[in-house]
C-alpha cells in the first residue's frame, strides 16, 4: 500500500530533508498537472523557512453559483508553530498561487 503523502525534498545547509506533503481532494480525483503544479509551490515555500517539517493542502469545489468556487487550503507545520491560509479563486491554480503568497507573508513575518 502507497504512503498517503507525497515526499518533497529540500536542501538545508547541506542536509536533504524530506517534507512530507499531503494533498487531500474532497469530492473530485486531481490530475497528475495539478498535484505537481502544488508541490512545486509548496517547495518554493521552503526558500523562506528551511524547517517546514510537513504540509497539508485540502482541494474542494463550493458549491455556489460565483466563478470563484475553487477552494485550496494548506497547513504547514514549523516546529513551534502552525501557519493556515485558504483562498477562493476560479482554478485550483490561481487559488494555490494566492494562498502560497499569504504563506509567505505569514512565513516572514514569523522570522522577522
């Protein structure tokens, strides 16, 4: 049986450390495109904090009549701390794109 995550490597001081990722579609199957399109987001995420430990990323479709239905949340987790951010939008890239911007922010303020 295959692991429910998905192992992202990063490079940290010459350490490879592996965060796990695990990409969670309510209701629908997401294609091969989509899944890669978030991780690679996701690893851009570990250029700001190295120690990013594991992440969860949560896909639905709202039910509601707007064009902006498409939902992505995702959950890093950093030691001491737990960063969240959801955002609508009218793909699940577009959407990723804005909630991985927010997780930046959020990733900067937390060191500065």
């Amino acid at each position: 049986m295959l692991a429910p995550w998905i192992d992202v490597q990063s490079k940290a001081s010459n350490n490879i450390r592996a965060m796990q990722v695990q990409i969670h579609s309510i209701h629908f199957d997401a294609d091969k495109a989509l899944i890669a399109f978030i991780e690679a987001k996701i690893h851009k995420l570990s250029t700001f904090n190295d120690s990013i430990i594991s992440c969860e990323v949560f896909l639905r479709i709202e039910k509601r009549n707007g064009r902006e239905n498409k939902l992505v949340e995702i959950k890093l987790h950093i030691p001491g701390k737990e960063l969240f951010a959801k955002r609508n939008s009218i793909s699940f890239e577009a959407a990723t794109d804005e909630v991985t911007k927010a997780l930046r922010r959020q990733i900067i303020k937390q060191h500065a």
